[in-house]
C-alpha cells in the first residue's frame, strides 16, 4: 500500500501539481522581497550582501540583499513633525496648503532615505551599538532629568506615554539605539574635519579685503514706445506662460459677533456681589506665611538600618529641642546635615504653601507658634521643625473690593452675552453647514459678503491670517461649508462661507495682452541698455578710461574706495558683481557690468587691498579655524552619505506619500 502511495507522489504528476498550488504563494509574498517597495512603504534602500558584493538585484537574488523600508506610517508621523516646527518658525504666516507641497514632502523623504542609507551602512561595516551606550545617552537626556539634577524613572516613562506616538522604554532603547548607530560614522567624519593655517590666513584675507572702484551709470535709456506686432505678443506670450497667471481668488459671506457692538449687561446687584465674595473671599487675603527653623538628619531610604539609626537621632534632637529652655540655634548648627541652613541655627526663611515637599508642610502649618515637632519623615531624612513666627492670611473686607467685585462681574456677563450668541450661531449653522442666511436672520445679524480677492488683495475682515488660511482651505473652497468661529480679538469672532472660488489658471492672452506688451517693452529698453554699456565696455577694454569718455558719454562716475567685500554696499548686486571680477593687473582697471532695477551699470576695479591678518585677534583667528574645521567635517559627512547612495539601491514611490 505503502509502495503504491510513493509511485503515485513521484515523477512528472507530482511536479506539475506543486508547480501550479506555488503559483498563487507567488502572488502573496512581499513585493519587498521581490526588488520593489512594499504596499504600505514610501521608500527602500537596499544594499548587496557584504560577501558578494556584485550580487544581481533582480528575484529571486534580491532576497540576499539587505534593505530596509520607510512606512507610510513613520513619514507621515515625520512630515507631521517638520509641519508643526515650520508652523512655530512662521507663526501667523504658516500656510498648511502650501506646505502640503510635493517638494516638501520629497525633501523630508530625502532625509529620511539619508538616515536609513548611513543605518545600513553602520549595519555592513559591523557597527553595535552596546546597552551601557544606549543607557548613558537616555539618562543624559535633560527632558528625563528630575529637580534633583539625577535621571527620574517616572518622569522618563510619563514623558515617552505622552510621546507622539506614545513609546515604551524598549521601543525608545531601540530607537536611540538605532540612532546612535546612524550617527557614528557621520559623527566621526565631522570631528575629523580640519584647516591648516595657510588655508584660515587666505580666507581671513578675503573677508577683510576692500577694493577701489568706481562705478559709472549712462545716460538714463528712453523707454521703448515701437510698435508690438501681433506675432510678436503671442511669441513673448508662448515663452513666459508662468509670467501671466490669474491667481486663485475666493467671495465670501460672513457673519461677524463683536462684543464691543452687543447690548452692555445689567450692573450686578448687591446680593449678586457678595456672593461672588464669599466664594472667592481666598484671592482678597494676604498668603499665610511662616517663620520656621528645621534640623535635618539625612538618611538613605533604601537602608532600613540606617533609616532607623537616623529616626532615633532624630527623636532624641526633638525631645532636647522641646526641653524648656532649649536652644534651638544651638542644636541646627551642632546636629543638622542641611548645609543651607546649619550654619544660621536652621533658618528657613518665610515659608509660604507649596514651598515645600508635602509631609514637611503639613507638619508646618499644623502647629501653633513657639511649637517643636518631629521626627517628620521626608525623602531626604528626618526633620525637627520649630515655628517662630506667623504672618499673613487677613483678608480683605467686602467694601473695600466691591468696585473691583463690580466690574469683574460686569465683564463676565458681557463675556458670557457674546459666547451665548455665538454658542447660538454655531448650533443653528451645524443644522445647515451650507448656508449662513437662516442662522443670521434668527439671531438678528447681517450676512456680510466680501471679494472676490486672492491672498495678496485681501481686506477687511480677510487681512487677519486665520481668516485668510480658512478661505483658501481645501475644506471652505471644495466643500461650501461655513467655518468654526474664528476669533479676530477677543470677544470679536466671525464664521465665514466660500461662495465663489476661482483656482490659479493661465490668464488668457486677450485679458493679458497689455501686460505682455508692457513686458516686451521692458525688455527692448533693458536690451538697448545693455548694448550700450556693451559698447561703453569695448571701449574700456580697448585702452580708454572712463575719465576720457566721461564728457563724450555722458557718464555719471562715482568713486567708491576701500569698498568692503562683507557689507552689501553700494547694493547686494553691485558688491557681489565687483568682488567676483578678477584682480587689476599693474595700471590696468578691470572692468565689468551689472544690471541693478533693470539698467545697467559699468564698474572699475582699480586696486585690491587684502585683509590685514595681523589685525585679527588670536581668539577670532582661532574660532574662524574651529568654523571652517566644522564646515570641512560636514562637507565630508555630507559626501559619504551621497557616495553611500550611489553604492545602494533606493526606491521611492511617491503615491503612497
């Protein structure tokens, strides 16, 4: 029976059985594994084994390779982080449309893939990262450092739960694990970085260098007024299509709350007052505070011995310090271990609530004055206390804060009249998100209209940020539904709806006809220009000099001497244009050209006085030297990593972003 089952499992049958139940595993196996990017990945670098470097990429090799993949999960939670860093950086002038960029998202992707291509590399160069590393960098991290200037358990844990995303201490060991891991090689390549002293001198000489020059402007060009062919309009049109768009623009409608407008609220009566005392009687007293002098008798909890030995000391202190008579000074300064208070009998000072840890202030403000008590328990041992003095805690009577009772409460009925409405108006417009006319007209205010305007024409209520952000939102201009509140000021809201939206389209040439003739004037009167000071600079360069062709040219020559090569004068385009000319050879200016606003300039070089490195202190020479050993550092970790790239292989796919 046995013998049958065999034959009949064996040859051709049998092949062609597994080969066809194979096919549909094919189908689900990891398109990782088969050279692609996972389904639920934005990116992939993968690397050769390091024993076989030339291994083909291609399946079923490219299980051999090493790789690692960037979720979608772990972008978004990154983008999410720039997003929020660039809304701190721009304040009120963070736009979330604009930042949904394709180019700002690539430039996150791109870093990321750098991480993971310097992860793999630190992986293949045989690069661990041991436990005691990973401990000393979280304990040296200053958000899990408690007041006692030690690492706090509680607080590391309480602070990674309040993560974005919420971690464990073994999923934030393996993440600083594995940064510490990218960070070695790059680290390293940084530190190594360096400037010998030939290289920091030269610089030194170019920042301090000046030259003479003089700069010569001709005669103002006339506009250009010759006819603009037809052709020529479509011509100039075709080739500067980006030049004439019609920006997006929005209409809104809009109902405004503003509390200034609003019925002021009825004066509060007597009763009304007064009970607004009684219940906040606490804020009008002078905090209770409390003269008191300890002695501290240390004591390490984590020793029961020592724990009781201390106790013991310290219950015989407090029975000496209760002994008619005593002298409690005398006691702090023989037995206490507080070095901040010992050598002033234990003075505290003037101790209000919350000053100090619980059960020290507890025993504190249960005693009467003249009262020693203790052995009180703490965390840093036991403490005999003593009350000397007591001051404070007398409040103040009604009438003396009744005007002040008066107009709080006045205030508050007003605020409390404005988010009523305007608690009203949000309900009515939830019934109908679509429309603000029925809400407005139950509630008695106007529907207000506004634009259309794009974003660099806005007015009115449009030119506060938050108001201009939500017109042009995704959400108003896609959906034509009416905004949350968005408060202007306080007490001064207002709930907006889109009702026209135009996106950014090419502006049709007949609309922008005058601005392409306009244009093409421009440039004729820049090209006339520039061959003016073309032909101006043949001259130059052909042994004339400005001096000599001043009066024939009309030419206005102004002398700049000693000109700085760091400050942006006479402008940022002159400087620039004058410095990046090559030195004067003996008695020959050089000369050169630069358009500023449209017409051109011709400039001459006529001297080039180096920087002076003797008057550079020793400490800016030698912080200049540190700055350039940076750069250097970065430049050449920057280079390993775009060498690494070009060793591994990297995958994107950009619809999953």
């Amino acid at each position: 029976m046995l013998q049958k089952l065999r034959d009949k499992t064996s040859g051709w049958i049998v092949t062609v059985i597994l080969g066809l139940l194979m096919i549909p595993f094919l189908f689900v196996i990891d398109n990782s594994y088969l050279g692609g990017v996972g389904a639920q990945n934005v990116a992939k670098v993968a690397a050769p084994p390091t024993w076989w470097k030339s291994a083909p990429s291609w399946w079923p090799m490219s299980f051999l390779w090493q790789h690692h993949e960037i979720s979608s999960q772990d972008f978004r939670v990154r983008f999410e982080q720039a997003r929020q860093q660039a809304r701190q950086e721009q304040g009120e002038n963070f736009d979330p449309r604009e930042f949904e960029s394709t180019e700002n998202k690539l430039a996150v992707l791109d870093q990321m893939i750098d991480e993971q291509v310097v992860r793999l590399a630190g992986e293949q160069s045989g690069i661990v990262i041991g436990d005691k590393a990973v401990r000393d960098y979280i304990v040296s991290i200053p958000g899990f450092i408690g007041p006692d200037g030690k690492f706090n358990n509680d607080q590391y844990r309480i602070a990674l739960a309040s993560s974005n995303p919420p971690r464990t201490p073994t999923q934030f060991e393996a993440l600083v694990r594995e940064s510490i891991q990218q960070s070695v090689v790059p680290s390293a390549l940084q530190l190594s970085g360096f400037t010998t002293q030939a290289e920091a001198e030269r610089l030194m000489k170019l920042l301090g260098e000046t030259r003479d020059v003089e700069i010569a402007a001709l005669p103002e060009t006339p506009a250009d007024t010759a006819e603009v062919t037809d052709a020529q309009i479509k011509q100039w049109y075709d080739a500067h299509l980006k030049d004439f768009r019609q920006p997006e623009t929005v209409a809104l409608e809009y109902v405004e709350i503003n509390g200034a407008n609003l019925p002021a609220a009825a004066p509060a009566d007597e009763a009304t007052l007064r009970k607004r005392y009684d219940d906040e009687k606490a804020r009008f007293a002078t905090p209770e505070q409390r003269l008191a002098s300890h002695i501290l008798i240390a004591a390490d909890g984590s020793d029961p011995a020592k724990l009781k030995v201390a106790e013991e000391k310290a219950t015989r202190i407090a029975a000496e310090a209760k002994a008619p008579g005593a002298d409690f000074a005398a006691l702090a300064n023989a037995n206490s271990e507080d070095p901040g208070s010992k050598g002033t009998g234990g003075d505290l000072g003037w101790v209000e609530r919350g000053a100090m840890v619980k059960p020290f202030e507890d025993a504190l403000f249960a005693m009467k004055v003249g009262d020693v008590t203790g052995p009180v328990k703490t965390d840093f041992g036991y403490h005999v206390l003593k009350l000397r003095e007591l001051k404070g805690g007398e409040g103040r009577a009604f009438e003396e804060v009744r005007d002040q009772l008066a107009a709080e409460q006045l205030k508050a009925d007003n605020d409390r009249a404005f988010t009523e409405l305007s608690g009203r108006l949000v309900d009515l417009v939830y019934k109908n998100p679509t429309s603000l006319e029925g809400a407005a007209k139950e509630i008695g205010l106007p529907v207000q209209t506004l634009g259309p305007f794009n974003r660099a024409t806005a007015s009115g209520i449009a030119t506060n940020p938050a108001v201009l952000r939500a017109a042009f939102s995704d959400v108003l201009t896609q959906d034509g539904t009416v905004s949350d509140p968005i408060e202007l000021e306080p007490n001064h809201s207002v709930m907006i709806r889109v009702t026209e939206h135009t996106p950014e389209q090419a502006l049709p040439l007949d609309k922008a006809r005058e601005q392409v003739i306009a244009a093409i004037h421009a440039d004729r009167t820049r090209q006339a220009s520039e061959k003016a000071v073309d032909a101006l600079l043949a001259k130059l360069k052909a042994g004339q000099t400005l001096q000599a062709l001043q009066a024939s040219e009309q030419l206005q020559i102004s002398p700049l001497p000693g000109l700085p090569r760091t400050q942006p004068v006479p402008t940022p385009e002159i400087n620039r244009a004058v410095f990046s000319a090559a030195q004067p050879a003996e008695g020959k200016p050089t000369y050169g050209k630069v358009e500023v606003q449209g017409r051109y300039l011709v400039f001459a070089v006529n001297k080039v006085t180096p920087g002076n490195v003797a008057e550079v202190t020793p400490e800016q020479q030698q912080q200049l030297k540190q700055q350039l050993s940076q750069i250097d550092g970065m430049a050449a970790a920057k280079a390993y990593i775009q060498a690494m790239r070009k060793h591994y292989k990297v995958q994107t796919e950009e619809a999953n972003l």
